[in-house]
C-alpha cells in the first residue's frame, strides 16, 4: 500500500471539531473507522479497528447528518464496539488526541543485528498511535481507540520473568529516510549501546512507550522522545544489565518540535534498570 512521499503536506486528524447536535464526524486512521456522534445530552462513539498494521487511510468527514452514517446506530454491527456517555448537556466542541500504546511495544530490526563490544547503533521506529477523545472545555477522557489492532506477546527471560507487551509488527531502520511517513504512527530514534565483553545479537527490543512524551514538527510529523538503551558490563553472578536512558525533549532528528501528549506514566529514578534475567529484560530473540 502506497505510504506518504516525504516531502507532502500531511493534514492532522487531531485537534477541536465543532459536532452540533445530531451531527456526527467520521474517521479513518490507519485500519481503524471511527464515527463520533452528539445528541443534547449524550456523545456516541462507534468504532472498527483492523489489523493492517500499513494502511494509510487519513481522512476525516463531517459534520454530517446522524442518518448518514454506513449503520444504524440503534442496532451496529457485531463488528462495532458501540460506546455512549450521557451528561445533563454536551458541549459542541470535542478534541481529538492522538496519543502513544498503553503498554510496551515489542519492534524488530528489518533483519538480526550483531552489535559487537564498545559499538552503538540508532534505529528508527515508526508504531501506531491511539486516538483519543476529549471533552474540549473540560478537557474530560472519554475513551480513546487503537488505529490498528495490535497482537499480545510476551516479553521477557522466561514465562515468570517478564511482561505483557504489544508486538508492534513494524520494523526498524537504520536509516531516517526509509521510514515511511504514516499520519497515525510516531517515530521513535532507539540509540543501542553494546558496553559488554561479548556480541549482542540483537533481534527484538523493548520500547517502553507508556513513558514517552509525543512531539509534533511544523510539518504535522510525530515524535517520541529519543532512547537510549545501554547493555552494561558484566556484573558478576547478576549478569550483564541492561539501562533506560529517555532524552529530554524532542529528538535531535525532530528539533523545534512542539510537545503535543505528556506520557502515560511519569518516569521514576532507576526504573528502567534491569538483569537480562529479570522483569523488564530490553533485549530479546
């Protein structure tokens, strides 16, 4: 599927619409299809997310008429996840977010990668984003939706070890110009530090993506803040460890871009230290 050239204007789909009553606005981002709908006292949401992880859809219509939708709205398809929230009045303007995973997300190099000692690599990492939607004056959640359905893996030293993450199904480069521009994926530069005695063969990493702010250039491309993921030296009968470092700011690649999302978790001191033996092991096969 074609991806967005590089040097064309991209339209954000996030932002404030105005919905009058009994109007709705339809999206599609990526696989999913999303439809926003207010009555006087009530926001419905409806919503189909698929699983290609590559469709470029980015498009937004509305507002429209209630009774123009693809459905009924009294009786969606099975397929349909159909939300409402109720309120003593809604307000007509509601804000759209896009926002990074609610979990880890587990990214490949486009082929296995043998960092040898005392070396470092960058790799660039496009993963889908969130759409949420906000209460624009009270700036209130009221739910937010994957542009793509992502499947569930496990990560970690063993089946006790570990954690739930994402598998992101995206690849990553070593080169900033082979990655495809997607208005609903962020890009994220991974700096891999090999400080260990032996060859680190790398296959998977962990991105911990419930900690990283969202930046957004002039050119309505999105960002996460740079990683730096160090593999120490050995230490002993604990093995080598494996550190966590988040840039602060935009990414170098990204300068002048604004802060758009804060992070899902605040970053604790020492959070990301680890055993390759232990929960949280960033590097994997």
């Amino acid at each position: 599927m074609p991806t967005v050239p590089a040097d064309a204007p991209v339209t954000p789909w996030w932002g404030p619409y105005t919905v009058p009553v009994q109007q709705m606005y339809h999206w599609r981002l990526g696989a999913l299809h999303s439809w926003i709908l207010r009555d006087a006292h009530e926001w419905r949401v409806a919503w189909e997310a698929g699983r290609d992880p590559l469709h470029d859809a980015n498009t937004c219509e509305g507002p429209t008429a209630a009774d123009e939708a693809a459905f009924s709205w009294d009786d969606p398809p099975d397929a349909y996840t159909l939300a409402r929230y109720s309120m003593h009045a809604t307000e007509a303007t509601l804000r759209v977010q896009p926002a990074l995973a609610d979990r880890a997300l587990v990214v490949r190099p486009e082929h296995p990668i043998s960092i040898p000692p005392d070396e470092a690599i960058t790799l660039f990492v496009s993963t889908p984003l969130w759409m949420r939607i906000m209460v624009h004056e009270r700036e209130q959640q009221l739910l937010e939706m994957p542009t793509v359905r992502l499947s569930d893996t496990w990560f970690g030293a063993s089946t006790r070890a570990g954690e739930l993450c994402y598998a992101a199904r995206t690849t990553g480069r070593l080169h900033l110009s082979n990655v495809p521009r997607r208005p609903h994926r962020a890009i994220t530069p991974i700096r891999i530090r090999n400080q260990a005695h032996d060859t680190l063969l790398l296959e998977r990493v962990q991105m911990p993506a419930t900690h990283l702010a969202l930046y957004e250039t002039d050119e309505a491309v999105l960002w996460t803040q740079a990683l730096t993921l160090e593999r120490e030296a050995n230490r002993g009968a604990t093995g080598p460890a494996a550190a966590v470092h988040i840039r602060s700011g935009a990414p170098p690649e990204a300068e002048g871009a604004t802060r758009l999302t804060e992070p899902r978790e605040p970053v604790r001191r020492n959070l990301f230290v680890s055993t390759f033996s232990a929960v949280g092991a960033l590097f994997g096969s």
